[in-house]
C-alpha cells in the first residue's frame, strides 16, 4: 500500500513540471491524488478503488509525456529554423611572401640648393624668368646694367695697348745700346737701366692683360644664369634696383634640384645594426608615399647613414635618393616612407578588416563548409598595403568574414554576398 503511495507521489511530482497549459489535466490527477488518499485511509476496503486509480493515472499519464517530448522537440526546431542567416563577404587567407620593412615619416630635400645672389654691382635692367618657372642649367635670370662695365673693359684694353707699345720701344732701346756700349757711346749704367725697363714694362703687360680679363669677367657677370637646373622660387629683387656684389642680406632668387631628389627620415636606432647587415647584401629599397595618395609612390634606394645617433632622441638619420622623373615629391614635403630589408616566404595574410579585436585579443570568423563561422583567436603581425600577416592562428586557403562581424557568434550561419550583391547561403543551403 506504501509502494502504491510513493508511486503515486512520484508520478504526481513529475506532472507539477509540465507547462502550465496541461494546468486542467493537472487538476485531474490532483483530484486522483485526493482520491487515492483517500482509499489508503479507508483501508483494504479501499484497495480496489485505489489500483483503479492507478489504473487511470498510467493512462493519462504516457499521452501527456509524449506531448511534451513532442513540444519541446518542436520548439526546438523552430528555434533553428528561426536562427537569423547573417549575410557576410568573405576572403580566402593567402600565402605570400612578405618584405620585412621599417616605416617612418620622412622630408624631401632637393639634390641641390642654389641661391643666387649679383657678384657686381649694378641697376637690374632685366628679369627673364616667372617665379617658380622650371629652368635648366645656363639659362638667363637676371640682367646687370652691363655699360659700366663695358667702359671698364674698353680702358683696361687701351692701357694695356700703352704698356705694350712702351714694351716694343723699350726693347727697340736695348738693340740700340748693345750695338754702341762696346764703343763706349754709352755707359753700362744706361744699358743696365734700359734692361730694367724692360722687365718692368714687361711686368706692366702682364698686369694690363689681367685687367683686361678681369673687366671682361665682370662684365659677363651682367648677365646672370640658372647654374644648375631646376625650379625657382620668389623674386627677392625686380627691375630697376640696385644690386650690391655678393649681398648675403638681400639674395636675388633660390633654384631647387628636384630630380633626383632626396628623403630625409629617421629610425630608433635598436634597427642601426639590422640595417647596416643588410646593405653587406647590396643597396637596400626605400619606397616614399605621399599622404592621402597612395598612389603616389617612388621607388629608390638607400643613399645615407648618419655618423652618430642623435643622443637626444635615439634615432639616427637616412637618406633615400629617388629619381623622381614625374616630379612626385617636392622639397620640404613630408612622405610615408617604407625601407625594406629583406623578404621571408611562406607568410599567411588576411585583409586587414578580417582582424577583430575582442576581450580576449584580436580574433577572425572563419567560415566552415556547412556554412557556420567560428570564432578563432589569432596572432596578428604587421599590417602591409591592407593586408595583416597572421603569425599564428590560421592557414591558407582558409575563409574568413570581412564585412558583418558584429551580427555573428560562434556557429552562426551565414549568407555569402560579393562585391555588394546578394549572394546565394553556403553550400548546405
């Protein structure tokens, strides 16, 4: 009777679990519990009545949980069935091989600077160039009024005429004595004299030709050309100033060499020693970007290391030289400059935008066959032209998401969409 009892209890526990739309069934058993109770009280007389409710309990009791097992498999189902498919663009991981560079910021200096300055002095009566025209080596810039020293030369040239004819008379002088000194017509005082005479007209000729030259030099210097090739800046003087010979306070114009060109940057001076092992191995590449245009990319090769490090900073200085045939980069311009040292192979890379990074580190979705992504932690290393190198994590062929991460969690089922087109669920669609 105790068995029948406990039996009864234990049915009656599991029933109080069911939904509570089964509340009017469990009611029923309730009043069947009541009722079994009852019959244990009342004794054996009871007994019949009580194996008839147990009777009645199984019966009821076996539907119901089957319809629970039935319910909840159903609920189930649905709720896979209800799961969102998140549409997603993929990349495949790639295996490439990878430059090893040093990134810095870098300046563009000109291969030569060349400022202009009168080495006469004069009235400028000509300006033959606009200011930052391209000029070449030898072209005219500037006119010095040249009269002045057009006169000069003339009286250099006919003094030096005078000392030449004096020259002549002199020696003509000296064939005279030395055909009457052994008679005694003249005395070697005379003859010394006029050989004295000689020598210093002589000198006096010399001087005159240098008088000459130098009135020619200056006169050159009327006219004042490019000597290097380049692009010119400000004009500092126009037309109709005077201009003093070699005026540092007031320079005429300043030409810039920008082809070839140089790049000037700085590195921490820990990669000094991975630098210089490298050049051992020949010239190393320097590739200098201008800002906000990538494109705008030149190629050149390490030119320069500085004889000490700044001990203010760590950092020692490079240079990079660059042809700069399409004139890319301009003096004072600040440049993205990437020096590469060497290359290593066999590198997994993603795009950058397939690299998340959570709590627990950076992290990809990576997309399985059957069309669910997993969450995988990686080891990510240096970013290059808008691809990661994952050190460790990944491998290639392998597919991640790169656009619609924030509405994926591990298992989530995906829909592939490329270039921005609706795409098509995975392949157990």
């Amino acid at each position: 009777m105790m068995s029948l009892l406990g039996s009864s209890v234990a049915v009656f526990a599991s029933e109080n679990r069911l939904d509570r739309s089964n509340s009017m069934k469990r009611g029923v058993l309730i009043g069947e519990w009541r009722f079994c109770r009852e019959a244990v009280i009342g004794g054996e007389a009871g007994f019949r009545g009580l194996v008839k409710t147990a009777t009645l309990l199984v019966a009821l009791i076996t539907p119901l949980m089957a319809c629970s097992n039935t319910a909840g498999d159903e609920q189930k189902l649905n709720g896979e069935r209800g799961r969102p498919v998140v549409p997603v663009t993929i990349a495949t991981s790639v295996e490439k091989t990878i430059p090893v560079q040093l990134l810095a910021i870098g300046k563009v200096q000109a291969f030569s600077t060349v400022v202009i300055k009168s080495q006469v002095e004069g009235e400028i009566v000509g300006v033959h160039f606009k200011e930052g025209q391209e000029v070449k080596a030898g072209d005219l810039l500037f006119t010095i009024d040249p009269r002045p020293f057009e006169t000069s030369l003339r009286k250099a040239e006919a003094q030096l005429a005078k000392e030449r004819a004096q020259l002549r008379n002199a020696k003509k002088l000296i064939d005279r004595y030395q055909s009457v000194i052994e008679r005694g017509y003249v005395s070697q005082e005379q003859y010394d004299t006029a050989i004295a005479n000689v020598a210093a007209l002589e000198a006096s000729v010399k001087a005159g030709e240098a008088a000459v030259e130098q009135a020619r030099l200056e006169l050159t210097y009327c006219d004042i050309r490019a000597p290097i090739g380049g692009y010119t800046g400000e004009i500092k003087v126009h037309q109709g100033n005077i201009m003093k010979a070699n005026d540092n306070d007031r320079p005429m114009l300043t030409i810039k060499q920008v082809t070839p060109a140089y790049v000037s940057f700085s590195v921490p001076e820990q990669n000094l020693s991975e630098i210089k092992h490298h050049m051992t191995s020949g010239s190393l590449d320097v590739l200098a970007r201008v800002p906000g245009n990538e494109k705008n990319q030149v190629g050149g090769r390490l030119s320069f290391i500085d004889n000490m490090v700044d001990p203010a900073t760590g950092m020692i200085q490079l240079k990079g030289i660059f042809s700069n045939e399409e004139k890319i980069l301009w003096p004072g311009q600040f440049v993205h400059v990437v020096l590469t040292l060497t290359t290593r192979p066999g590198m997994v890379v993603v795009p950058s935008q397939a690299v998340q990074t959570g709590q627990e580190g950076q992290y990809v979705f990576v997309v399985k066959p059957d069309s669910t992504v997993e969450y995988r932690l990686v080891t990510a290393g240096r970013m290059i032209d808008h691809e990661v190198v994952i050190d460790k994590g990944m491998s290639p062929g392998e597919k991640v998401v790169t656009d619609g991460q924030l509405q994926l969690a591990q298992g989530s089922r995906v829909r592939i969409v490329e270039d921005g087109r609706k795409g098509s669920e995975g392949e157990n669609r």
